[in-house]
C-alpha cells in the first residue's frame, strides 16, 4: 500500500514536471511519421557510432571530431590522472546533458527532443557494443573508423536530426549573432588532437586527423546538405501548400494557374519551388499533410543562376 503511494506521487510529479517545461505538448505536436524516421535514424546512428567508437577509435587510441572525440579524451585523461576509467558511454553524455537544457530554450523544443533520443541511443549503443580490437595498425583504425563514423551522422543529417555536441554550439551562435560558425567545430577538432598528440604522441594526433577527414569526406558522399532540388507540384490547394512552403521551409514559389491535365481534363495549378537536400524530409511532411492527392515530381541537384538563400 505505501509503495502504491509513492509510486502515485512519483507519477504526479513527473508528470507536472513534464508539463511544466512543455514536453507533453511538443510530443503530441510531433506527428507519428515523424517519430518513425527520426527514431530509425538515431537507432542508426547510435549503432554506427558506437562501432566505430568500440572497434576501431578505442582500440587504436583514435580520436573522433565533436562531441564524441570530446567523451574519449575525458574517458582517457580519467584513465592517466584518477587512476579508474569513466565510460565513454558516461563522458558523451555528460558532455551533452549541459547543451541539450542550452538547446531546450535557444533552439526548439522538438530539435532538443530528437537530439535527446539520438543522444540517448548513442551512448546505450557504446555502453553495450563490446570493445573489441580487430587491428593493431592505427592507420587502418582511423580510416575504418572515419567510415563508419561518417556513415552514421551522414544518416542522421538525411533525417535532419542532430547527435547533439557542436551542433548545438553552432546554432546557437549562429541564431544569436546571425553569423555562420564552422570554425567552432574547427576550434574543438583542433583541441582534441592537440590533445590526443600530448597524451599519446603526436603520431595519434596525425591518425585522428585522418579520421577526420575521412569522416568528413563519407558524411558528404551519404549527405550534402546543401545539395539543391526542384520540386514541381500539381495540386488542388495551392494556397495551404504555398503558406506551408513560405512558414515551414521559409522558400519562395512560382504558381502557374489553370493547368489542365490530358486524361481528365481537370483544373489544376503547378507550383515550382526549390528546396535543399537538408529539407526535404520536411517537404515531404507538408505535402502529405496539404494535399496528399497531390503529384509532386522532385529533381535532383540542379543548378541555380540568381538568388537563393543558403542556411
């Protein structure tokens, strides 16, 4: 009987705490779709992580960029100077926790709670993949690593969604001060192989630096955010369509009234717009929720002469 009532109590105040920072609200606000693919994508991407982390960067005394390079420098220097080892898993975390309550209130409820998930997935996937040593040749650790690593988060950015870490360093400062910020993950990249060269030996420092690139490099091949697409709409309710487009995407577009289709010779109207690669996950969520009956045909990086706005 006591522990039903403190199990109630429990629940209450989890659930007021839940509602006071507006997290049922943003869950329900968030439509099924949606979950599917951003949580396939953070499962994704925990597991890649995670192999790359525990086969090939740990074993070899490798370093990744970001966040995670981060956690394995802590993870390491806990090693040398505390005289026991703090998780990887635990570091990673921990390193988030602080910009995950920064992004909560300076990015976007929804963000942060995708970011949560990701997060979350990734440490329990390095907590639990066994550390296993493949190779003792850190060369080859580097270049496996950075491919795996890449494949991850070029995986997460096709789903739009963020592993946390500079990210929300670089949005913040980017929302803040209107500037782009890409040498804030230069900056922390940087730092972590100058460390990795003191601690290790400068020749890890040079493996991590391989393994940064080569990361880069596949997270590019998987993804390119900036990669531009026409899409071409043949709808019945170009007014939603065209609101959704201008608030939700913030593009512009070109409407043509009174097209008429060959077979049924019904009224339409064709709107062009073009979007980016990092946007059309959420494209597609507008067009499934203005017209579903909708017949959008989607071009793949063309070329633009004139303006267009580049986040």
């Amino acid at each position: 009987m006591k522990k039903s009532k403190i199990y109630k109590r429990l629940r209450y105040y989890l659930r007021r705490l839940a509602y006071d920072f507006k997290l049922i609200r943003v869950l329900k606000s968030i439509s099924r779709e949606k979950y599917d693919e951003k949580i396939s994508a953070s499962l994704i991407y925990g597991f890649l992580s995670a192999v790359a982390v525990n086969l090939f960067f740990q074993p070899g005394h490798v370093y990744s960029s970001g966040a995670t390079g981060l956690a394995q420098i802590l993870a390491a220097l806990s090693t040398r100077f505390l005289g026991f080892t703090i998780p990887v898993s635990v570091t990673f975390y921990l390193i988030n926790i602080p910009l995950m309550i920064l992004a909560w209130y300076q990015i976007g409820h929804k963000f942060t709670v995708f970011t949560f998930i990701t997060v979350s997935m990734s440490s329990l996937f390095i907590q639990f993949v066994p550390e296993v040593s493949l190779t003792n040749d850190p060369i080859i650790n580097a270049l496996f690593g950075g491919v795996i690593m890449g494949m991850g988060i070029g995986f997460a950015l096709r789903s739009n969604i963020s592993s946390g870490g500079t990210d929300i360093v670089s949005l913040t400062v980017r929302k803040k001060t209107d500037r782009n910020v890409g040498n804030i993950s230069f900056m922390v990249n940087g730092m972590i192989m100058i460390i990795a060269g003191v601690t290790f030996g400068w020749k890890y420092a040079l493996y991590s630096m391989i393994t940064i690139f080569v990361s880069s490099r596949v997270t590019d091949a998987v993804f390119t955010k900036q990669k531009k697409m026409q899409a071409m709409i043949i709808t019945s309710h170009p007014e939603e369509v065209v609101d959704k487009i201008h608030n939700k995407l913030h593009r512009g577009a070109t409407m043509v009234n009174g097209a008429e289709g060959t077979y049924n010779h019904e009224k339409k109207t064709v709107l062009i717009t073009v979007i980016t690669r990092a946007e059309f996950n959420e494209f597609k969520h507008i067009m499934r929720k203005t017209d579903p009956h909708a017949f959008v045909s989607v071009a793949d990086n063309v070329h633009i002469l004139g303006r267009f706005v580049e986040e």
